[in-house]
C-alpha cells in the first residue's frame, strides 16, 4: 500500500495490519511513486522465494 505524504515524498505500508499495534508497517520512504512500487513488487517477489 502506497501513500503520498505532505512532504511529497511515498511510503510503502505493508498490506496486513500488525496484530499487536493494528497498524500498518513502514516499508521504506521513496521520493517518486515508480520507486515506491520497484521496491513494493521486490518486497512480494522476496516474500515468495
């Protein structure tokens, strides 16, 4: 999950909320959203291999 924050910049959140805070992780702050997806499709390929 990618969201635009007020300074511009994305954050990637991971999909399922923790169980213990109920919120969504930080994955990481990119400066463009092309960045932020690269990096969301690695995460998914990384969790599957």
């Amino acid at each position: 999950m990618i969201r635009k924050l007020a300074s511009g910049k994305y954050r990637l959140y991971s999909r399922k909320k923790d169980s213990k805070t109920h919120k969504r992780r930080n994955l990481g702050t990119f400066d463009t959203k092309a960045a932020a997806e690269k990096h969301e499709r690695e995460v998914q390929y990384f969790k599957r291999h």
